[in-house]
C-alpha cells in the first residue's frame, strides 16, 4: 500500500507536536536518531492505513518536515 503520510527524517526535531496533533494517534518517534541526535516521527506500515490525510500533523510541523498523499480526485 502506497504511504499517505512521509517525513523528512533528517528536518525532524522530535517536538512531538505532530503526535499530539494527530486525531488517529498513530505518529511516534522512531527509535534510532536522525543525524542532528534527534528520534524522528515516523508512522509504522501497518499504521498508514489509519491516517485520513488530514494535514493536522502537517499544519502543525514547525519545520516542515511532513509530506500528505491524497488520491487524486477526478471531477465528473
Ligand atoms: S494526516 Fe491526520 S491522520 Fe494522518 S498522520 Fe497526519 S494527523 Fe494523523
Ligand atoms: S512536528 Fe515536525 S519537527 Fe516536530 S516531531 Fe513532528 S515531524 Fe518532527
């Protein structure tokens, strides 16, 4: 299954405030660091299918680091 939801692991801070962000709570910190020292946010494969594309975790990163796939939609 394709991801809905990336990180840019190496932008990422570990803040947590995509975790605490996220309505499904299914964003964690990983447990190896980034280069910077940091644990970066991750979504396991398994979890991907839960996320709704709701940007919430996206609109809160204060770095950027969050990317959303959303099917494209097709106008009829
Ligand atoms: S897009 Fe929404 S459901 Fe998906 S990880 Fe971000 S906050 Fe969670
Ligand atoms: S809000 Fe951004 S910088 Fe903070 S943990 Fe989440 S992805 Fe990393």
């Amino acid at each position: 299954m394709d991801k809905k939801v990336s990180f840019d692991e190496e932008r990422c801070k570990g803040c947590e405030l995509c975790i605490e962000a996220c309505p499904k709570g299914i964003i964690h910190l990983a447990d190896h660091f980034n280069s910077k020292g940091f644990h970066p946010a991750a979504v396991t494969d398994e979890e991907q299918a839960k996320c709704t594309t709701c940007l919430l975790c996206a609109r809160m990163c204060p770095d950027t680091v969050i990317e959303i796939f959303r099917p494209e939609r097709v106008a009829r």
